[in-house]
C-alpha cells in the first residue's frame, strides 16, 4: 500500500502551485520551473485523489452489499463496483508508486559517451568502432546531436577511444544503460582457420556537467601545453595546440589534441573533465548511500560484460536483464535498440518498486 500521507503531499503541492502558478508576481523563470512540476503532478492528480476516496467508497458500497432490505439487483449492482473499485485501487498504486520512484535528477541532462578498446587487440579496436556507428544511427533515428570530441584511430579503420556529446531531450536517462563491458565474438577477416573471437569495449556514459553541477576552481587545475603527435599537418605538429589538464584534489586527467587551436582543445578537455569530476563526485555518493552499487565500468577485461554481441549466432544478450535478440544486424543499425533499453528501464523500475513495496499504512 501507499502511504496516505504521501498522496495527499502530492494534492497538497499541486493546490499550492495552482495558486503560484496563478499570481501576478511570479518571476518568469520560476513560472517556467513551477510550470513544469506543475504539468507532472497534474498527470496523477486524479487517481492521487481516488485512491484517497477508494476507503469511503468501499465502506458505502459493503454496506449496500450487506443490507439485507434491499433487492438483490441492487445487491448484485453493488457487488460489481465494488469488484472493480478493487481492481482500480491495484492499478491506482502502481501508478502512484511508479510516480513516487525516486528520480534520477541527471535523466534530463545531455550525455558524454566514452568508448574504448579493451581485450582483442586490433579486433577491439574494429568492435570500438562499430559501437560507435551504432550510437551515430540510434541518435540519427531519435533526431539527436552527437558531436564528436575526440577520436583516437588504430590500423585497418578501428578506434582506440571515441569521445562524443549528445544533445537532446532526456538523453541521459537514455543512454546510461549502456555503460559497461561490451563483449563482441566473431571470426576476424584475418582468421585463416575460422576460429571466433572474442574481444570487448568499454563504455562509461555521463551526464554533461554544467557550471551550476559541481564547482572546479582554477586553483585546482594544472594546464600543460604539448606538441600533438599523429596525423593532422604541419601546423598540428609544429606548435603547442595539445593541452593535458589535470584536476589536482581528483586525479582527473584529460588530454585533448583534435583541433589545431589550442584554445578550443583547452574547451574540449575542461567539458570532458567537469563531467568525469561531476561523475566520481556522484559515484562516491552513491556507494556511501549503497555499499553494494558498482562502477560503470571495469577493468575492461572480457568476463566482466554487460552484453555480447555473437556475430556467428547473430544474436545480441544483455546480461543484466537475460535478454537475448537474434536481429544483430538490426540493433547495430539502431533499430531495435529502443526493444532492449525498454527492458532495461522496466528492470530498474521493478527494482525501485521492490524497495516501495515495503511501506505500510
């Protein structure tokens, strides 16, 4: 059951920004802000106030049930709705406690996704880059941004590391499903005896850190400048456009060397790392609320894995949720990507709700 006087906090703030909502002095941004809170209480408002009304409502009709002067089509009458207040009151709390889910206050933030080669040499490297193909089509299909931040290639079109920011609408609470180990099985171009594979991929997701999300002093910070190495011209080779940044109290070190200006690699790097500090900053809250959570990702070695990917079978399988898609082709190209992440958020819903199942009244 759901607690009573958590529902009548829901009806209690919905009257009260009614009334917010409903004066002249209101500040634009705060209208925006209330507005917004406003419009989702507003979507289980009815239901927070019929389950409240479900006690009385039950209470009349029993007594209709068992008032032995009236006539038994009226009895009967009686019997169905209270049949169906009954069904109604089961699906009135699990829509109240699904709205009552504690919420992530990062699922509306854009994401930086981090993918790197991990076990498999070169084939790693090929599988980095076919993670990230992946990525491009699932935002090209949900009209997302992805910008890309870094890129590090390896021989024959692999990746060592891709680093990318998407922008859109809740796209963290989209993508964070997806860190973790990601292990691929298939027989390489170069298997000369047909024998499979197996390689992985790391992917750690975080939420674009914003000035107002974690404070970095200047102070804190130590810039080197460097020379940057590989492809990208004379221009690229000669000057000091490379910079490394390191965030003393962390240990955070990001190093960006994409763009020939120093300045716009110095950018890169400060919004890489604002969102690895802000992450370990949440990180470590999170393991001092549960000592039980693990880390986005491992070593990267291949038995720690959140999913496979079997290039033989065509089959992908999600580990965490024991879900197995025989349509690889398909979630490569993004298709039925949303089929498995459904699944994902349905598991992390039913365990939430497993820790709400425990109130009583």
């Amino acid at each position: 059951m759901v607690p009573k006087d958590k529902v009548k906090d829901i009806i209690t703030k919905h009257d009260k920004l009614e009334k917010e909502l409903s004066s002249e002095n209101i500040d634009p941004k705060s209208f925006a802000k209330k507005s917004k809170e406003y419009s989702s209480l507003g979507e289980i408002i009815s239901t927070a106030k019929e389950y409240l009304n479900f006690e009385n409502e039950k209470k009349d009709l029993i007594n209709i049930v068992e008032d032995k002067s009236n006539d038994k089509d009226i009895v009967e009458l009686a019997q169905k709705d209270l049949h169906e207040l009954l069904e109604k009151k089961e699906k009135y709390e699990n829509d109240l406690k699904v709205f009552l889910l504690p919420k992530d206050d990062d699922d509306n933030k854009n994401a930086i996704v981090e993918i790197r080669a991990g076990t498999g040499g070169l084939e790693a490297s090929l599988f980095c880059a076919d993670l990230f193909k992946m990525y491009e089509k699932v935002c090209s299909k949900k009209k997302w941004k992805l910008e890309i931040i870094n890129i590090s290639k390896s021989e024959a079109g692999g990746y060592k590391e891709v680093i990318f920011l998407v922008n859109g609408d809740d796209i963290y609470s989209y993508l964070k499903y997806e860190s973790g180990v990601h292990r691929v099985q298939r027989i390489p171009e170069t298997e000369t005896q047909g024998r499979v594979h197996t390689s992985a991929a790391t992917v750690a997701v975080l939420p674009e850190a914003e000035d107002v999300d974690i404070d970095i002093k200047e102070s804190d910070l130590r810039i080197d400048v460097f020379r940057a190495g590989g492809p990208g011209g004379q221009s690229v080779n000669t000057t000091d456009s490379a910079v490394r940044i390191t965030h003393i109290p962390s240990g955070v070190v990001v190093s960006q060397q994409d763009e020939k200006s120093q300045h716009k690699n110095k950018a890169k790097a400060l919004k890489i790392l604002r969102s690895r500090v802000y992450e370990a900053e949440k990180r470590k809250k999170d393991q001092e609320r549960s000592s039980n959570r693990r880390s986005q990702i491992g070593s990267g070695d291949r038995s720690e894995r959140i999913r496979t990917y079997n290039f033989p079978q065509g089959r992908v399988t999600d580990h965490r949720i024991n879900l197995t898609l025989h349509k690889l082709d398909e979630f490569l190209s993004g298709e039925i990507h949303e089929e498995m992440n459904q699944q994902l958020r349905l598991r992390e819903q039913n365990l939430k709700l497993e820790g709400l199942n425990s109130w009583k009244l």
